[in-house]
C-alpha cells in the first residue's frame, strides 16, 4: 500500500499537520479549535432567534447542534480518526468514498485523522461536519453561521467601495474615448485590485475584522513590489485574442468564468471587475462560481451573491446604487451568471476534477479565461503539496486545465511555485512569514502549450 506521504512520480507529499511546527500544524491544532468555538458562540447567541422562529423545537435544536460541534472539536483536538457523514445531503456519499480512498491509501482507519491526514482534506471536512450538525437538527439546518461576520465585513468596507464605484463610473463615462493603452492600464488596475481584495478573508484570522478601509486604488502602487508572479499581460493577450474572430472556435460570446472566494470587500472588487469586462466590451458573458454551503467562514454563498447585489443598490451613493442596479440587470438579461457545484465544497485537488466532477470541468471548458481567486482555490491548484518554489506552475497543476486561467491570490498557506531561483529562500530570510502573512500575491497564469511559461 502506497503512503499519502511519499513523494511518488515527482509529486511531493501533501501539506499536513503531522509536521509539528508546519503551518498546517498551527492551523489545525490553534486556528481551527478557534473556528469552531467561535461557530458554537455564534448559534449560542442566537438561540433566542431560534426560540421566537421555531418555539422549543428551536432550543432543541441549538442545544443537540452545539453538542455535535463540540464533540467535533474534541475529535480534533485529540486527533481522533476522521468519521465518515451521516446526513442526507447530496454529497454525503461522495464525502464518504473519498474517506473510503484516504484509509486504503494509508493502510488503516486510525491513521486518516485530524493530525496526520492532508491538511486539505481534514480543513474542508470541518466545514462540512459543521454543515452536518445544523443539517441533523432540520428547524435550523438553513442557518449560515458565519453569515454575521460577512454582512459585518461589507458594511465595514462600504467607504472602499464608493471609492471604487466613483472610480468605475470615471471610466465608463469615458469608455469610448480610451485608447487600447488606458483600457489596459484600467484593467490591470481593477485586476490588481481584484487581487489585494483577497486579503480580505476571515478564515485566516479566525473571524477577527480584516475589512478594507483605505482607497484601494491609491494603494495599488505601493503594493505593487509585493506581487511576486506577474502574468497579467498573458491574461490581457488571452482576453485580447479571444475577440479576433476566425481565431477562436468561441468567437461569438467571449466568456470570462470567475470562481469566487469571499465575500465582503474581495466579492466586490470581482464584480467591479467583471462589470468593467462586460461595460469595455472585452468580454460578453462572465459566469461566476459560489459555494454551496458556507465555507472557510468567508466564502461567497447563492445568498451572499444576491444579498450584496440588493445591498449595492440600496446603497446611498449615486454611483454604487448605480452599479447594483447595473449588475441586477446584467444576471437578468444573461449577461451574468452565478453557478455553484458540490466539487467546490469537496477535498479534491482541482487535478481530480476532470475524473470527478466532469460536468463542472466541461462548464469551464467553455470559458476563454478562468480567474480563480484566493488562497483556498490556489492551494488546490496545486495539490496543496510541498513543491520546491522553482516548480513550474503547469507541472503544479498535474493537468489540469480546462481553459486558459489564471490565479489571483495573497499568500496565506506555505504552497507557493513559480518563483525564479533563489526568490523563495531571499523572502524567507526577509521576512519569515512571508508565504502566510497575506502580504505577498501572485497574478499567476497558465495558458496553452505555446503561452506557457515552463
Ligand atoms: O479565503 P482564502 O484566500 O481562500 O484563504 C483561506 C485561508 O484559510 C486557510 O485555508 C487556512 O485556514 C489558508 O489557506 C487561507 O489562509
Ligand atoms: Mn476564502
């Protein structure tokens, strides 16, 4: 039987929290116990709401919830075997096959546990536990626990964003005079932008204010020596060449796919970015990808997407009202699309997805671009493994890719490929914590055999 350790066919070992002292480690035995207490205060706090909604029933229902979770966090904190589901939700079974897999690959059940299994794996099987207890007690199983701290997050950013709306509008007041060079030169910097929002998650900092305050076009320049890959001109050429037709198979719509990371202030700078491909014309249609259940307490749900549309428009700024009336009639009319799929609230490295999650890799497939945002989609980019840094980033992808993509993403896990030599070690004799402290980015493409860079 073959070890999840070993390094087989040049792919390295997954992340996991068995190197005591790794950042895995930390996560697992510090950040992720934190999570969780705070998931039980949240539903502790609400029981009132439950009582006045669902009566004693409601109470029950806390009560027997918060005795599911607690025991989780018991189970993790001791490092007990991981269990396979017992709800009714869809992707129960495959949750459970997949554990089925983990145990054959290690040999014995004991040992795919909290501690010793792939980080990956055991962080994403935590949020969904947690979607089991709510889901066992039916008055409450609806309820998002992290739902407060993401309306908390918007509103506390709302100064960025008119920031940003009064910037859109400047450009979409001008659109048709701007040469090719000024387009370029707004669309890195609403990618850029894009870019920086994923600071902007809540998982990294247990659920404490990480809310974006300044301008965020102000502060681009000054940020910029911190992106360490910077593809951006492959993904402006791919935009670029997908418009010729004749050159493309797709010359009717040109489609960009985003899949999201979280909401808040990162959710608003991707709809600020997809308006300005629609509103430039650089592309036709922009698909976007949510989470079906709550996820790493910040990621973007159906709810989410639609409560911070409604949000935009009620706002009590010309131009932000403006844009959320905007993007309401681009989802009605086609233009926009929000999609979700069980895959992305699954384990998997992305490399898995062609084999199991078909339906959704031929979805991409359809697109011109894919961005996907965050450091949760870049760790499963690259298998949340333990490449060298110099590592190409297509070898890093084990073959995946549906489509042209591109990663936009701060560093917040120690996975990072890429880099040219001796960039990694330089950084980390700089500054420690340089692959975890979401202070650096990478704007990282991948493209076809000939845009490749490696
Ligand atoms: O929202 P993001 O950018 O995917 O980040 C999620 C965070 O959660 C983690 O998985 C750690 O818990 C890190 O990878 C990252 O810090
Ligand atoms: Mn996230």
């Amino acid at each position: 039987m073959m070890a999840a350790d070993q390094t087989v066919d040049g792919v390295p070992p997954s992340l996991s929290a068995k190197v005591v002292g790794s950042f895995a480690y930390l996560t697992v035995r510090d950040r992720l116990p934190t999570i969780l207490t705070k998931v039980i205060d949240t539903i502790h706090r609400n029981k009132n709401k439950f009582f006045e909604e669902y009566g004693e029933e409601g109470i029950q229902a806390e009560k027997q919830t918060i005795g599911l979770l607690s025991k989780m966090r018991n189970e993790l904190q001791t490092d007990k075997p991981v269990l396979a589901l017992t709800d009714t939700l869809q992707d129960a079974e495959y949750w459970n096959q997949y554990l089925q897999k983990q145990q054959k690959l290690q040999g014995d059940e004991e040992s795919v546990s909290w501690f010793k299994s792939p980080w990956l794996y055991v962080e994403c099987y935590m949020y969904r536990r947690v979607q089991e207890a709510l889901w066992l007690n039916p008055p409450i199983s609806d309820y998002d626990v992290f739902n407060e701290g993401k309306t908390q997050s918007f509103f506390e950013s709302q100064q960025a964003m008119m920031a940003l709306c009064t910037y859109l509008e400047g450009i979409n007041k001008n659109m048709e005079d701007l040469s090719k060079n000024q387009l370029l030169e707004h669309f890195n910097k609403l990618l850029q932008v894009s870019l920086w929002g994923n600071k902007c998650d809540l998982s990294i900092s247990a659920g404490q204010d990480n809310s974006q305050k300044t301008s965020p076009i102000d502060s681009l320049n000054s940020l910029q020596p911190f992106i360490l890959v910077n593809d951006s001109n492959m993904v402006w050429s791919t935009l670029i060449s997908a418009q010729r037709p004749g050159q493309s198979e797709k010359t009717t719509a040109v489609r960009v796919d985003i899949v999201l990371d979280n909401a808040g202030f990162e959710l608003f700078t991707d709809l600020v970015l997809a308006d300005f491909l629609v509103s430039s014309g650089l592309a036709h249609e922009v698909h976007f990808h949510g989470k079906s259940i709550p996820w790493f307490v910040s990621d973007v749900t159906a709810n989410d997407f639609q409560w911070t549309i409604q949000q935009t428009m009620a706002a009590n700024h010309k131009w932000m009202s403006k844009n959320g009336v905007q993007w309401k009639s681009h989802l009605k009319e086609g233009v926009w699309f929000y999609h979700d799929h069980r895959f992305w609230t699954q384990p998997h490295e992305f490399c898995d997805m062609a084999m199991d999650a078909p339906d959704l890799y031929a979805t991409l497939q359809g697109a011109d671009l894919l961005l996907f945002k965050g450091d949760l989609n870049y760790r499963k980019l690259t298998g949340d493994r333990d490449w060298d840094y110099t590592v190409g980033f297509s070898t890093a992808l084990q073959g995946f890719g549906p489509a042209p993509l591109c990663s936009l993403r701060t560093l917040k896990a120690n996975v990072q490929v890429g880099l040219q030599p001796g960039q990694g070690e330089k950084l980390g004799s700089q500054d420690p914590d340089w692959m975890t402290s979401g202070k650096y980015a990478v704007i990282q493409f991948y493209g076809s055999k000939s845009e490749q860079k490696d």
